[in-house]
C-alpha cells in the first residue's frame, strides 16, 4: 500500500512540476512539435521515474533518517491505545486503496466501452478510401479522427469545405496524434484523481489542433478556413480518445493561427529540458540513502542460522534465540526508530536505526550498538549477516548470525 501511495504521490508530484515548467517558457511558442514531444515526456516520465531506483548510497554514508538524541525509550509492552490506532489507520488505508482501484476500474471500463462503441461505429457504417486514408461516413458523426480512420457525416469531395477538414484529420493521422490521446487515457487510468492529468490532456489536444490548422493554413486561406471553425461549431461526440475537428475553444485557435511565429532563437529553451529531466531524476528516481526507503517496514523473521567461530558449543542456547527470531518482528520507521516483536504484542527490543553503506546500525534503549551488513535487500526480502560474542560459565561464544525476513 505504501508503494502505490508513494508511486501516486511522486507521479502526480512530477506531473505538477513539468506543468510548470511547460507552462512558464513554451505555453505561448509556436514551436508545436517541439511542445508535443515535451508533453508527451513529461507524461512518460510521471508515469515511469517513480518506478525507478538508482542507488546512489555511496555518495553519502550520513542517514537519512533523522536522529535524535531526545527519544524517549519505550521499554514496556506495546500499549493497547497503539495497536488500536494501528488498525485504525490500516481501515483508512483499505477504504482509501478500495477508492482509488474502484476509480481505477470506472476509468478503464469507460475507456474500453469507448473503443468498442467506435469499432461498433466503423464496422456499420459506409466506408470511402481517398487519397491513401479510410474515410467513415455516417450522419451520426461529427467530423473526427481515430488512428488511421476518419468520421465524417457526409462526404463529398467536390466540396471545398469537405476538403478542409479532410485535409485536417489527415494531419491527426498522419502524425499518430491518437498514439499520443491513448497515452494520456491509460494514464488517467491511474491518475484519475489527479486534476493535472486532464489539464495536461487539454494542452496535448490543443497543440495536436494548433500542428492540424497550421498545415490546412499553408494550403487555404486562413480567412476561408476560419469561416468553417465557426460554421462547424458543435457538440462534443463523447469519445474522449478522439480528434474532433472542432473539439477546442475556436477563438483560441484563430489567434493561434495568425500569429506571428516564434523567433527561432527561442528554440533554444528546449534546451532547459535537460535540468529538468536531471531535477526529476534526482527527486523521483535516485535514492541517496543506499536502500533505505526499501528497509522501511514491517519484516518478519523467516530463517537464522549461526556460524561458531569461538568458545564451546552452544547450539541448544542458539536454538532458542531462532524460535524467538522466527516467531518475531522487525518493525523499521521512517523516523528512524524501530521495536523487535515478539509474538502478537511481546516486546524484544527497540531504538534508532541508520543505514551507513552496506549497514543497517542499530542502537537501543541501552546504548548497545548492533552492526548488520546488509546481505541481500528487496522489496520483499532482508538477509542480514552480524557478529555475536556472549561471555558464558564455560568461556566465550563467538560467530555469526544470519539473519532473514521477508516483508
């Protein structure tokens, strides 16, 4: 659960910043290929950044977590107060994750019920090949494009007016527009909460008209074609993954339209992308703690093994501190503290911890130091290796215990 809230979280965080960005030094360039291929990054990069982990731990051996040398020692058992508000926050969590994958499931079957409804739509109605395109005509459409296919509602090609709008969905599939509309549904799938998605959505649409209108412009009169924007003023279809002739404000794209184009100077601030793309990095994808987001949680005990090195043989007393380890838990939090369980509700342990390199180092209410090296880390697996050395009647035990849990 905490993954996904995580993966959302950064998502969404990613999808504010490349906003941003887009907004304050392109929003008004008439660059638009350059602003298509920006927004369809910033969407790639919501979406796949937080999935990524670079380990970037050896550059810094301090811990992330914060220590402080004011925590008060909790010895006792944990309280009932705890446990309940324990399972209070973990109802939340469920009511919350129950909400978000029911949007999830809404989303998906609209887009789903979406596709079929137009391949329902292309198989029975007419068809027209011109010009190397497929042209669906039927009197329900309003004029449109879906991947290789264009809807109109009648079709005559003598017409000046029909030519134009042809000519303008041409440019929808010429370029893959729709390629770029899926993208943006299937990541509404996910993010469906997330008002930034459908903003961003709407500035992919109005670059994918602004790049249709510029090239029916070069070949008709801008005046002539202006015209036809407001006599084909009309309903939206309600398929969200399509390229409708007139699906944004027309006043926007005539302004658009006959503005200056950008000096082409300002390409140059394509080349902020790559701070950008190094900033996203470094927040969404590179993890300074060397695997200390990964060791966060609860872990339980599920193999101990001890290997003598010194003393007599002990292995009945090692025997019982493996029943004690696979019967417990090892509970890490993100505020650097952690508690040893043992049982539903025994207490074993508990202290502050930080990650240095290779080492999860504990430290306990007592001030005993523990240094584990880190063997193996995962999303669902901790292997730890450290050294015992325990003063007995019969003289000194030493090795090393090997320790694993799985999450």
């Amino acid at each position: 659960m905490n993954y996904l809230i995580n993966y959302l979280l950064e998502g969404s965080l990613a999808f504010g910043l490349g906003l941003i960005f887009y907004k304050s030094f392109f929003e008004r360039l008439t660059f638009f290929q350059g602003n298509r291929a920006l927004l369809i990054g910033i969407v790639l990069a919501s979406l796949v950044l937080p999935l990524i982990s670079l380990d970037f731990g050896f550059l810094s051996t301090a811990s992330v977590a914060t220590l402080s040398s004011s925590i008060e020692w909790v010895e006792a058992k944990v309280s009932a107060t705890d446990q309940e508000q324990e399972g209070f926050a973990l109802s939340w969590q469920l009511l919350v994750a129950g909400v978000y994958l029911l949007g999830v499931v809404i989303t998906f079957l609209r887009l789903l019920l979406g596709v079929a409804r137009t391949v329902l739509m292309i198989r029975h109605s007419s068809k027209v090949h011109y010009g190397g395109r497929t042209i669906v005509v039927n009197p329900r459409f309003i004029p449109s494009s879906f991947f290789r296919y264009i809807f109109l509602p009648a079709l005559d090609l003598e017409n000046e007016e029909h030519q134009q709008i042809i000519l303008h969905e041409s440019v929808h599939v010429d370029r893959y527009h729709s390629v770029d509309v899926m993208l943006i549904q299937l990541a509404k799938v996910l993010f469906w909460f997330n008002p930034l998605i459908y903003l961003l959505e709407q500035y992919l649409r109005e670059i994918h008209e602004f790049q249709a209108d510029q090239i029916v412009t070069r070949i008709y009169s801008p005046i002539s074609y202006s015209r036809l924007l407001l006599k084909q003023l009309t309903a939206d279809c309600g398929l969200q993954f399509m390229n409708n002739f007139n699906q944004f404000q027309t006043k926007k794209r005539i302004i658009m339209m006959n503005k200056t184009k950008s000096n082409r100077m300002l390409k140059s601030r394509f080349l902020l992308t790559v701070p950008l793309v190094v900033l996203m990095i470094g927040l969404f994808s590179c993890d300074m703690a060397g695997g200390t987001k990964k060791i966060i949680g609860t872990w339980s005990g599920n193999d101990f093994s001890f290997e003598q090195t010194e003393g007599p043989d002990m292995t009945a007393m090692m025997e019982g501190g493996k029943q004690l380890h696979m019967d417990g838990k090892l509970i890490i939090r993100e505020n650097g503290t952690y508690q040893i369980l043992v049982g539903p509700d025994d207490m074993n342990g508990s202290g502050v911890w930080k990650v240095e390199g290779d080492n999860l180092i504990t430290t306990d209410a007592k001030e005993n130091v523990t240094v584990y090296e880190i063997k193996e880390l995962s999303d669902d697996l901790l292997k730890t290796v450290h050294a015992v050395s325990t003063e007995t009647p019969m003289g000194t035990v030493a090795g090393t215990i090997t320790l694993t849990y799985s999450r």
